[in-house]
C-alpha cells in the first residue's frame, strides 16, 4: 500500500512540475510574440552559451521558474475561489445574503437527494465528533466536512479521479493567470510605448476568461467528486459491516438486535 501512495505522490509531482513548465513556457512565448523579439542573442552571449542545447536548457529553466512564480500568483489569486466553492458546497439552493442578492456560489450537488443523503452522513460525523449539529450553510461546517471527506478520501485509496480534477483545475488556473499577465504586459506596452497592441490584449482576455471558466467547472466536479466519494466509501463500510455481523453472530441474533 505504501509503494502504491508512493507512486500516486509521485506521478503528481510530474503533473504538478509540467504544469508549473508548460505556464512558464507559454509566458515567455507570450511575452516574445508581443515584443516581437525571441531573447536576445546578447543574454546567451553574457553566459558564454553558443550551442543550441545549451540555449535550450537555458530556456526550459527560465520557464520552470517564471511557471514557479505564475503558481505563486495563481495560488493567492485563485484560493477565494477554491475557498468559495468549498464553503457553500452543501448550502441550500435558495440561499441568499444579507444584501438579497442570490449567492455567487451554489451546492455542487445538483441533485436534491445526493444533497441530502450527503447532509446527513455530514449531521452523523458532526454528531459523533461532539461538534454540534450541522448546519449546510454554516461556511466553516462545510469546509471542515469538505477537508475529512477528501482526507478520508485519499486515506482509504479513494482519492485518485479527486486528485486528477483538482490538478487539471490548477492547470486552469495557472493558464488563466499566464493569459492575465499577458494582458498586463500588453497593456502597459500600449500605454507606454504606444504600439497596436489592442488586438493582442483582446485574444489573451478571451483566452483568460476561457481557462477562469474551466478552472471553476473543474474546482466544482472535484468538490462533487470528494463528496459522492465519500458517500459511497459511507456505503460501502456500512455494508461490510452488516457482512461482518451476519458472519460473526448469525441472522438471529441480528434481527434480535
């Protein structure tokens, strides 16, 4: 079991190092295309580099660590977003703010019955626990029973397909903060130096609100995902256990207890 975590940790660290490459790279690209330059022949020259090899890895770690950076932006700018959908994963469909106004983040469940069988299951580990009773559009109650079910989750060897969506939404949202950044640069070279830059601000924008968009489709099938997920394993272990009890005591003493 410990060499299987082992290799599931692993594989996501190469996720997570391409992910990181693959922003970096399309920054730098990005950035070239609006300048209309490549780098100069002048940076490799301060190295003393003049094979292509050389360059190319010379590159590659200049993305690695502009795509550091980029995670850095996108895990501050995006944890609101992570933090919103986590917070009211379980809050009612009808719910509103002081304000009036209907909430920006709703259930993930749009079922009304995987809502309410997950509420309950979240209502017995709150009872159990000694916390109080739950409350679904209780913001702290729902993340604290978000984080035990992904925990648990992951614990148990359940976590995979949870994993993979929230890598693919952290792709997302680091594509979207790279796009985001092309748009500043662009602007501030239309602003300052005064090029036709608008068309290219345009298409970053659009790119950027594309990937926004698929980050939180994704942020929330992970959020369902961990859910259903644990419902499922509740399912599962409850089942085992009436196994357990019909073989260890017989179908008469079960009936009688």
């Amino acid at each position: 079991m410990d060499k299987i975590t082992e290799g599931i940790v692993d594989k996501l660290s190469i996720i997570g190092f391409f992910n990181v490459v693959i922003s970096g790279g399309v920054l730098v690209y990005g950035i070239s295309s609006i300048m209309k330059q490549y780098v100069p022949d002048a940076f490799f020259e301060s190295f003393g580099l003049d094979n292509e090899i050389e360059k190319a890895l010379i590159l590659c770690v200049m993305c690695y660590i502009t795509g550091c950076a980029l995670q850095s932006i996108q895990e501050a700018a995006f944890k609101h977003l992570k933090a919103g959908i986590v917070n009211n994963a379980l809050a009612s469909p009808d719910r509103t703010v002081d304000t009036g106004d209907i909430v920006k983040f709703k259930s993930v469940l749009g079922n009304k019955r995987q809502r309410e069988g997950i509420i309950n299951l979240a209502r017995k580990h709150f009872s159990e626990k000694g916390l109080g009773e739950f409350d679904p559009d209780n913001k702290e109650m729902c993340s604290r029973f978000v984080d035990y079910c992904d925990y648990s989750n992951s614990i148990n060897g359940y976590g995979s397909k949870a994993s993979k969506l929230n890598e693919s939404a952290t792709f997302f949202e680091q594509m979207a903060v790279t796009f985001y950044v092309l748009v500043a640069v662009g602007i501030v070279i239309l602003v300052f130096v005064h090029t036709d830059m608008w068309l290219y601000c345009l298409g970053y924008l659009v790119l950027a609100g594309i990937f926004t968009g698929r980050a939180y489709k994704y942020r929330q099938d992970w959020a369902k995902n961990v859910l259903l997920t644990f419902e499922v394993a509740a399912d599962k272990e409850a089942s085992e256990h009436i196994q357990r009890t019909i073989r260890l005591y017989g179908y008469k003493e079960l009936g009688e207890s």
